[in-house]
C-alpha cells in the first residue's frame, strides 16, 4: 500500500518533472528543423555506444543466458530498431529542410479501391541486399490523393514552432525499444514534449535509457519517471498534461481511461471516460495467421511451422502481434502433417523462462477453458480442433503467453481464404495484425483476389509469407491498429506510431516477404535471397546477427557485410 509519504514524494517528482517540461516545450519550439536533426543524430550515437549495456539489461530481467542465441531478439528488438528508426526519421526531417516532402524519396502506386500505396521498403540498396524478397506498401485510405499524401507528410514538422504541450508516455513491458519510439513520435510527429513513465518490468533499462535520451533530456523536452500504478494514474490525471499514449492491453487502457472495478465499467458503458484528455494507444489483441491450403513439400511444411512457432514464441509470447491464433484448412489434405510439424517446432523451440508477469496464470485459465488442451513441454500449449462454434475465448482473450489454438475453417484456397478472412474480421478480437501464408502457386492462382482479400482485413499490418513483428521493425512503416476504434471500443488501440515518413491518417502496412528461405527460394525460382530470418527462435546465430545487425544500422558500410552475412547464413 502507498504510504502517504511516498505519494507526497511521487506528486513532488511528477510535479517537478512537468515543471521542467513546460519551461522546456519552449526550447522545442524555439528549435528548426536542422537542430531537431542533429539532436536525433546525438540519440542514434548514444543508441551505438549504449547498444551492449541495453542487450545486457534486457537479458537480466528476461532471465536470458549470456551465450543464448534468444539474445538475438534483444539485439534486433532493441537497439536494432531504435538505430533505424532513428536514421529514417532524420531521413525524412533533411527532406523537409530543403523544402521537399519526405515522401518524395518513395515510389507510390495504387492498392485496391483507388488507394495510394507508399513503397517503404525496399528503400535503398542496404534493403535490398539485407533484406532480399522482403516488401512493404503503407496504404493511405481510400479517396486520399497523391498530391494530398506529398503535402500533408511531415505532420508537426511541417511546423515546428506549433508546439502541443506535455504527452505522457505509458511504457511497454515486453519490447524494449518501444518506450524509446513512442518518446520519439511523440517528440517529432506530434511536436509534444514528453513525461516517459516506465513499465516497472524495464526499471533495470532506467539508466540505458536516460543516457540514449540524454541529448533530449539535457534540454529539458524528455523527463523519465518510474514507480507503480499509484504514480502513472497521478501523471496521467496532471492538469498539466495534454495528451496520453499507451501500450498495453486493452484492460490496462480501460482502468487508464475509464477507472476501475464497478464505477469504471459503468463509466465505459456510459461513455463517459475518467480521464479528461485525447489518449492515443498501441494495444494487443487476438492475432490470426491463415494458412491457405496448397501443395507444398515436406522442407516448405517444416520451414512454416518453425515460422509459425516463431510469431507465437519470439519474445516467449509476451509480444502484442504474437500469433495466437492458426487458421487452417480442414480440407486441405497436408493439414495432419502440417500440424505434427508444428507440433514438433514449437516443442524443440530453445526454453525460456516466463518472466512476465501473470504469465503462468493466463496459461492455467487457458487449460481451464480447454480441457483437451495438448501439453508440448517448456509451458507450451496448443489448443487444436477449435471450429467457430465452439472456439470459446481464444478467439477473444489475448493470452499473451505461449499459447496458440488451431482454427479448422472449411474449403479449398478461394473458399477458404473468403470465410477466413470474414472470420478474422468478425469473430477475433483486436485488429493490430494478421498474417497470411500462401504458396507461390496458389497466390498466383488467386491473381487479384489475394489483393482484394488484403483490402478487406480490418488490421492495421497485414503480411504475406511473412510475421507482422517484420512490420514493427521497419522504421519507415506505420504501427498500430486498424483506424476507427474509440475509447469505449478501443480493440487493438487508436493511431500509429513508428512511421518515420510521417504519412498523415494512414490506413495500414502490407509487408510481404518469400515462401522459402535461401537457397532454397532460388532453386524454386522464387526472386529471393535472403536465408532464415534471425527472428526465427530456432535460428542458431540469432544473438551474433542482432549484434552484426545493430553495428551495421550504427553505421551502414559496404566492409560489414561479408561478416553479418556469413552468420547469417549459418544461421
């Protein structure tokens, strides 16, 4: 219980914290376009030189060996991504310093029902060679022109001095570069300065990220604070703040917004929040991964098992996009063996422990609500056979933990992908994102209905061969639920975050990767040369990839590639 002690000592340091930020909002605006840059540059250096401490603290509170290859994640979850991001928003500020737009680097075309799609990767050589066979479109919202895209991209940047007061940040627990992200979209999209109140799980990361923010907190735009429930809602509630962003879980957004226990949940039904300010946020939610029916061989059903475990156990399955979720053909005549091969993947994936909280407990309700759950070792549980009238509540509780159901829909791959994608839309909840499977062969016997049946997913990232955590990873790409949700039915949250185009009202990310890693793609004639991605959980060479990984996006060079590749390769 908080004594009255420590509140008095949580309001002094919230009070003097927000203090700062107003006297600071004025150094934000008073600062151009050139110097907002260079202080992103100073954050992507102390990214650089803080890369190994930040691996190190993250490792800690998630229980990792020093030598596991799971550090991978930390590497490419972490400063990995904070590296690019950077250097891609700095990217898009030069663009507007010579008056230009910062999509006028991109190619755009056309996604189904007239929309502007934006090319966002590849971008450059380094992505096509990194990243070979991977693509991503942002698609912009029907009826929004190109000319409107060009002039509208920059956001705040467009004007600098129109500052918009303090935003809080609610820190995530589970990815650690996200905190550092959202301080920096709100920063620079939003031209807010900004409280970053931590998830209590990344208190060991307090001293990383004090020094890779301290180019912003020494002029006095970023304050960091930490401390429980009790100093989040005394932050939030300040009269001195002007905007919220979380990321979370849908429940921890409604106590945020709506109090909790009885009173809020009447407050929800009425409509009428508890907190009296615009909150934007970055939820979880129940994630599909629709595997369309076709003929593969027994290397492609091995290698998309591994790739399914992957997107339910990266992270141990603390991740918001995990798949939860298989949607799978009943008729389709390699399902049994498809399913021992997942079966098979996600039983040998390395172990780890459960260090997120409520973990072991969110398991046990799952095995109270299916009794004939199957046990596959290391805490893993596959609840297999569900249809959708007997799914019960994983179609519907985010378990964020490494459990995964099997959905058997009817049909062959047009039928099938028809009803999955209905299914995915009208009977999961959240909207954050789904991915899809397909064989060359059967994308190209769909043609134009594989676009189409894109278009009609209400998520906010949509992948082909391959996992949604990719479209986390690039920088360039948007983040966040699919648009219209409201606080009294927030699902998967309310706007984007990541985008370093700084897109206006975006609509969602497209990521498509290849069937087949290499060699293998090549053999097939599929136009791809990238090997197994070090996201996998079963990648050996992981941890010295992310690390090859980040020392590349520090300071991209044509003498690290032979290196990064060669282990990459073994992986």
């Amino acid at each position: 219980m908080t004594t009255s002690a420590s509140a008095d000592t949580d309001a002094a340091r919230i009070d003097r914290a927000l203090a700062d930020l107003a006297e600071g909002e004025s150094t934000w605006a008073a600062l151009g376009l050139a110097e907002r840059r260079e202080l992103l540059e100073r954050v992507h250096a102390a990214t650089a030189a803080g890369a190994e401490a930040w691996v190190a603290a993250a490792a800690g509170y998630k229980q990792l060996p020093s030598d596991s290859p799971l550090l991978g994640e930390e590497w490419t979850s972490g400063p990995y991504a904070v590296l690019t991001g950077t250097s891609a928003l700095a990217a898009s500020i030069r663009a507007l310093e010579r008056g230009r737009s910062p999509v006028d680097d991109f190619s755009l075309g056309r996604a189904p029902g007239g929309r502007v799609a934006v090319r966002v990767l590849p971008h450059g050589v380094f992505d096509r060679i990194l990243l070979s066979g991977f693509s991503a479109e942002v698609w912009m919202p029907p009826g929004v022109g190109v000319e409107t895209v060009r002039e509208r991209a920059g956001l705040a940047l467009r004007h600098p001095a129109r500052t918009a007061g303090i935003g809080v940040v609610l820190g995530a627990g589970n990815i650690t570069s996200i905190p550092v992200l959202d301080v920096l979209y709100e920063l620079y999209a939003h031209n807010r300065v900004v409280a970053l109140k931590l998830n209590p799980i990344t208190d060991p990361l307090l001293d990383v990220f004090r020094e890779v923010l301290a180019p912003l907190i020494g002029i006095g735009v970023v304050r960091i604070l930490t401390g429980g429930a009790e100093v989040g809602g005394r932050l939030v509630h300040h009269p001195r703040v002007a905007h919220v962003h979380m990321t979370g879980s849908a429940v921890t957004h409604d106590v945020v917004v709506f109090g909790g226990g009885e009173e809020g949940a009447a407050r929800k039904k009425a409509g009428t929040p508890l907190l009296d300010k615009p909150v934007t946020s970055e939820l979880g939610g129940v994630s599909p991964v629709i595997v369309l029916p076709g003929r593969w061989s027994e290397s492609d059903l091995r290698y998309q098992a591994e790739h399914v475990a992957t997107q339910r156990l990266h992270n141990g399955g603390y991740n918001c996009v995990a798949g939860q979720i298989l949607v799978i053909s009943k008729d389709w005549p390699q399902r049994e063996r498809f399913l021992s091969h997942l079966r098979n993947a996600l039983a040998q994936a390395p172990a780890r422990p459960a260090y997120y909280p409520g973990s072991d407990q969110r398991v046990a309700q799952a095995l109270d609500a299916y009794p004939g759950a199957e046990r596959l070792g290391h805490g893993r549980v596959l609840l297999s056979g569900l249809d959708l009238h007997r799914a019960g509540p994983a179609l519907t509780t985010e378990y964020f933990a490494p459990v995964l159901g099997v959905l058997e829909l009817p049909g062959a791959a047009r039928e099938f992908l028809d009803t999955a994608v209905r299914a995915a839309n009208e009977d999961f909840t959240g909207t954050l994102g789904v991915n899809l499977i397909a064989h060359p062969r059967t994308i190209a016997a769909l043609g134009p209905d594989l676009d189409k049946a894109i278009a009609a997913l209400r998520y906010g990232t949509v992948t082909v061969n391959a996992w949604t955590g990719l479209g986390y990873l690039t920088p360039t790409a948007t983040w966040g639920a699919f648009p219209g949700h409201t606080l009294d039915d927030v699902q998967s949250g309310i706007g984007v975050v990541h985008n370093a185009v700084l897109l206006d009202g975006p609509e969602r990310t497209v990521v498509r990767g290849p069937f087949r890693p290499a060699p293998r793609s090549v053999l097939r004639g599929e136009p791809a040369l990238s090997p197994k991605p070090p996201w996998f959980v079963d990648n050996r060479t992981a941890a010295t990839t992310g690390r090859l990984l980040s020392d590349f996006a520090a300071a991209p060079r044509w003498s690290a590639l032979p290196k990064l590749f060669a282990s990459a390769l073994r992986g």
